[in-house]
C-alpha cells in the first residue's frame, strides 16, 4: 500500500481497462489527473505552500462524484451482506450447537455416563463448538481470523506453563474418569495411603481411611502411578502364618487347620463356589425366536436370527480365551513354609468374598488360637538354651 501511494494515479488507471465512450474516457482522464495533482502536492511537503483553497475547490468540482458514490454504495452494500450473512450463521450454528448439546446429554443419562465425566464432556464441547462458530462468523465479515487464532494459540500456551500441575491434575481427572481403574466405594492402596474411594473429582480423589480420616490424592499421580484395587475381583485370598513348637505333628496341625476353614462357611471350598454364570445371550435369544417367532414378519426373523448367530459366535470366542486363562486353586491350602529358630511356620490359605475378607480374617485368627492348644499342638515362644559347664580349677 505505502509503495502504491507514490505512483500516480494517472499511471494505474492507464494500465486499467477504460471505458470505449471516448468523451466519458476524457472526462475521466481530467479528473484523474487533477487528483494526481492534488495527491502528489499532498505527498509533496514543499508543494504545500503552493495548495491553495481554490485549488482544492477546483479538484473537488472536478472530481466524478458519481463514480465515487457508486463505488461507495457497492462496497456498503457487500458489507451489509457480509454482516447479515454473518447473523444468520451465528444464530443457525448456536441452534444447531444446541441441538447437538441436548442429544449428548440424553445419550449420556441413557448410557448411565458418570456425572463428573459428563458434565465436563458437555461443557468442553460446546464451548469448542462456539469457539468454532466464532471463528467462523469472523471470517465470513471479511476479517483475517489467522491473527486470532495466533492470539488464542498464545495465550493457550501461556495459561498451560503457568497451571501446568493443575492441569495435570485436571487431565489425570478426565483419563481416570475415562478408564475407570477404580470407582466410588472401592477400597484402594496408593502409596502409603489406603482407605475407601468416597468422591471422584476433576482435580482430587477423596479417600476416607478406616479411622474415618478423610485423605485428598490429585489425580495426576494417581494417573500415572500404582494403584492397589482390592474390590474389583468377587474373591480374594487370605493368609495366615501360624508356628507350632519343633516336636509337634505337622499332619495333625495342617487337619486341625483345615478343620478350621471348614467350620466358617464364608471359605470357598473349591472352583464351582466362585464360578459366575454369565447368562447365555443367545440360549435367551434363541428362547424368545421359538416364542415370538410365528408373531413376527419374515423381516423381524431374520433379524433376530442374525443376531442370535452373532451371540453364539460371541460366546464361543469368550469361551476360546476363558479356556487360555489360568484359573487360579481355591480349595484351602496348608504346608510348611520355614523352619525357623524356635518354631515350624505353616502357611495356611484360603479364599473368601472380597466382602467378607476382614471378618473372615479376623474370625479365623480366633479359631486358631483357640483349636490347635485343644489338639495339644503348642504356640512357642522364642528362647534360648544356655548350657554351663562348671569345672572346677
């Protein structure tokens, strides 16, 4: 533009394509260059004390005002278009940023989306989407949006560097929302820290220890680091370490100690006690066909019977990788683990509900204790022998 300013304005329109009428030509030609002339003595500092109001009079009688307000009213014309194209898309893209707000929500409630996790989804998409929609609006003005997207851009990575641990935080939040390696009444071990899972935030997991201690963890170490859930498998296994005195029956000791389980129903006794029966979705499926199938057009059968096909194939492949699946023992287990100094150590294990694990635990402390004496098995002590050799000088 600065360089276009000095060349004059009778060399520019020369170079453009003139009228045929070759009065209207001329007439243009004379105003051109009075306004040539007018501009170069504008431009020109030692030109100026030779302007004059007459001067200036006379370029402006001359000037084609009618070529002027043409050029202006097309271009006040695209402007408003511009601008009224602009309304229509911003409040037609809010409509629709609407619509699509009020359908992700009704999905989520139908699919039972965790509350926190919804919310934020919700509130991320629709601020992107009118951020979108505000862009968009700016660019269909006419305005260079590339400058402030460059704006945002920045200030995006300058609000990052200075909230870099709260954001952390915030993303630790959205991934365990997302993965779910725990949930809301899971007691879980992280660290030192152990306790029940009472409240999943953005930013912190609440924890409410047995002494009824409330424990706040951010989410970005527990997203990164190990995580020790005990109440996501149905059963889990107990130990108990119990020495006896060296002279005692170790057969006699392991049966007092299976009597023991035996006696608390709690203690599985084998695989069938924690096999869960998954139900069988194409044995249900195949059941409503042969119910329903003579109700139903020919359409509807053969959907169904897709389907049922697809359960069965299904089932198979979960079959095929149950099969590859190492299951552990869980019949209770009782053998010999050291010979110490004072004592023989048996380790004895069985398996309960997750649930029951620390009455179960507790409750067969209390049998032991009480059983093995009854059985003349003895609980030793440590000690040590000293023998003196008195002789005499």
């Amino acid at each position: 533009m600065f360089i276009a300013m000095h060349l004059p304005l009778s060399t520019i329109l020369a170079q453009a394509k003139l009228p045929t009428d070759t009065i209207a030509a001329s007439k243009i030609e004379a105003a051109t260059a009075r306004v040539d002339s007018l501009t170069q003595t504008l431009t020109n500092p030692d030109s100026l004390a030779n302007l004059t109001p007459s001067r200036v009079m006379s370029a402006l009688h001359d000037m084609d005002w009618g070529s002027v307000i043409t050029s202006l009213s097309s271009q006040f014309i695209s402007l408003g278009l511009r601008i009224l194209a602009a309304i229509a898309i911003f409040y037609i893209g809010r409509f629709i940023i609407r619509k699509i707000h009020n359908v992700l929500r009704a999905i989520m409630i139908a699919k039972d989306f965790d509350q926190s996790l919804a919310s934020f989804l919700l509130s991320f998409i629709k601020i992107t989407l009118l951020f979108l929609l505000i862009i968009t609006v700016i660019g269909v003005m006419g305005i260079e949006t590339s400058s402030f997207i460059a704006i945002f851009a920045s200030a995006g990575v300058a609000i990052g560097m200075a909230l870099s641990g709260t954001l952390q935080n915030f993303a630790g939040g959205v991934l365990l929302l997302l993965i779910k390696p725990y949930k809301v009444g899971d007691y879980i071990v992280f660290g030192e820290h152990k306790g029940f899972v009472k409240e999943i935030q953005i930013f912190h997991t609440i924890i409410t220890t047995y002494n009824n201690e409330r424990i706040i963890i951010p989410n970005g170490g527990l997203s990164t680091g190990t995580i020790n859930n005990f109440s996501t498998e149905k059963y889990h296994r107990l130990e108990w370490r119990v020495a006896i005195s060296y002279g005692d029956d170790v057969d006699l000791a392991r049966h007092t100690a299976l009597a023991v389980l035996a006696s608390d129903p709690r203690i599985a006794t084998g695989e069938s006690d924690v096999k869960e029966d998954a139900p069988d979705e194409a044995a249900a499926l195949a059941q409503d066909d042969a119910s329903t199938e003579e109700e139903h057009s020919w359409l509807w059968r053969l959907f169904h019977r897709s389907r049922r096909r697809a359960a069965e194939w299904r089932a198979t492949k979960q079959a095929a990788i149950e099969s590859k699946i190492p299951k552990p023992n869980y019949k209770p287990y009782v053998a010999v683990e050291s010979l110490d100094d004072s004592s023989v150590t048996l380790i004895v294990r069985a398996w309960a509900l997750t649930s029951d694990y620390w009455s179960v635990l507790y409750a067969i402390n209390e049998k032991i204790y009480n059983e093995f004496p009854r059985n003349g098995l003895h609980f030793p002590f440590p000690q040590m022998d000293v023998h003196i050799n008195n002789q005499s000088s």
